[in-house]
C-alpha cells in the first residue's frame, strides 16, 4: 500500500529537549515536505526537499533541521523546541510521474501533534 | 503574505444545501489541486485542475479552474454531512522545485 508514515503521532515534551519526527514513504517519489498546522493559518511549509541531498527552506524554517540521506526518509529535527512550536506537523511526498513539471500531487502522513511545554 | 486565499473561512450549512468555495490569486499556476482533510488525519487530494477554464467533476463535486489559471472554485451540490471538512486549495507555480502553495482553507460544516 502506497503511504507516507510519520513517528510518533503524539509527543508531549519539554523545552530545549532535542526531538526528531520521522517521514517515510514507500512510492519512490522524488520530493518532500514538512508543513505545520496551525488554527486560522493553515499549512505552511517548513522545509522541502527535491532530491537525495538537496534541501531548501520554506516559508517557516526557523527553528527546524532537515536531512535527506535516502530517498525514502526525511526526518525533521527540533534542536531546541521552544512552546511556540507546539503545532500539527505533516509530511508529504510528491513524485514526477506526471513530468517533471509537475503538477505535484501530495500525499501526506497522518499527522504529528506536538506539545512543547 | 498568502499566496492564495480562500473563502469563506468558514461555512456552516444544513444538508441539501449547495455551497461554492473560492481559491483567488494574483499569481498564476500552472495547476491547482483541491484536498480535504477530516479531523485527525492528512489532506487527501480530492483533484487537480491544469488547464484554463476546465472543469472536473466528482460525484457531487464540481471543480473550475479560471480561464487565467489564477484562481479556481469547488461547487458542492446537495451537501450531506459526509462532506463536512477543511478543504484546502493548493497551487503549483510549474517550477522544478516540487513545491506548492496552500491556501488558509476552508471549514465545512454540513448539519442533517
């Protein structure tokens, strides 16, 4: 079954407490991205990745790490967690079986709810 | 600043109503997808519209994508209360780079 997994689904911890959420997805797709969700301001993405090795930021990176070592993994590493990043986060995935153009379809995780205290 | 907005925020309806929801920018795509995500879970993608002015239908869903492909809009016809749930706009700028733009979403509510 095609998916994206996520790890943990639900983490409670403290500030300054270096965490790490894991992605993984078995569709062989080029591209990743984390997102958070907050209430009245949507998705919005953290960090993404085009390639094995090749990673930008978007448009909330501060404060967040990313690695791309395999194609399949894209971990998301919270140095210093500060309650400011208490959010749902999201991986997704997206591949270029429709060209390299796009368009990128996602396909997301269940989610990561994250409560800094 | 929000590359595409959504309206409305929110909408609260009784069932058997039909409903548009907007998807606006000044910029233009060179797609938009429409998702909806239930509480608890991931968005899922429910379209993607490419050309300008085309129009996908699904069941009882009606997606258009602007003739300038700078905006698109999502029909539900006789709502039920399964289609409760955010739905979100999401445009691709046809750069390389795999990404995409949310817009804020929009809260269905549909009472029986």
């Amino acid at each position: 079954e095609a998916q994206v997994t996520q790890n943990p689904r639900y983490l409670i911890t403290v500030t300054g407490k270096k965490l790490t959420v894991t992605c993984s997805q078995n569709m062989n797709h080029e591209y990743m991205s984390w997102y958070r969700q907050d209430p009245g301001l949507g998705l919005r993405q953290i960090y993404y990745s085009m390639n094995v090795e090749v990673t930008d930021k978007g448009d909330v990176p501060e404060g967040y790490k990313v690695s791309r070592k395999e194609k399949r993994n894209f971990p998301l590493i919270l140095e210093s967690p500060s309650p400011n990043q208490t959010s749902l986060y999201f991986c997704a995935s997206s591949g270029t079986s429709l060209g390299v153009l796009g368009p990128y379809e996602q396909y997301f995780g269940p989610g990561t709810r994250l409560t800094v205290t | 600043t929000q590359l595409l907005e959504q309206s409305p925020q929110f909408l609260s309806i009784q069932e058997g109503e039909n409903l548009t929801v907007y998807c606006n920018s000044s910029s233009v795509f060179s797609s938009l997808q429409w998702y909806r995500q239930e509480p608890g879970e991931g968005p899922v993608l429910l379209v993607t519209v490419v050309t300008g002015g085309e129009v996908k239908k699904l069941k009882r869903l009606t997606f258009q994508f602007g003739d300038a492909r700078k905006d698109s809009s999502l029909h539900i016809t006789a709502a039920q209360p399964g289609d409760t749930g955010l739905y979100l706009c999401a445009g691709d700028r046809g750069s390389t780079l795999g990404r995409l733009y949310f817009g804020r979403g929009t809260q269905l509510t549909v009472w029986p």
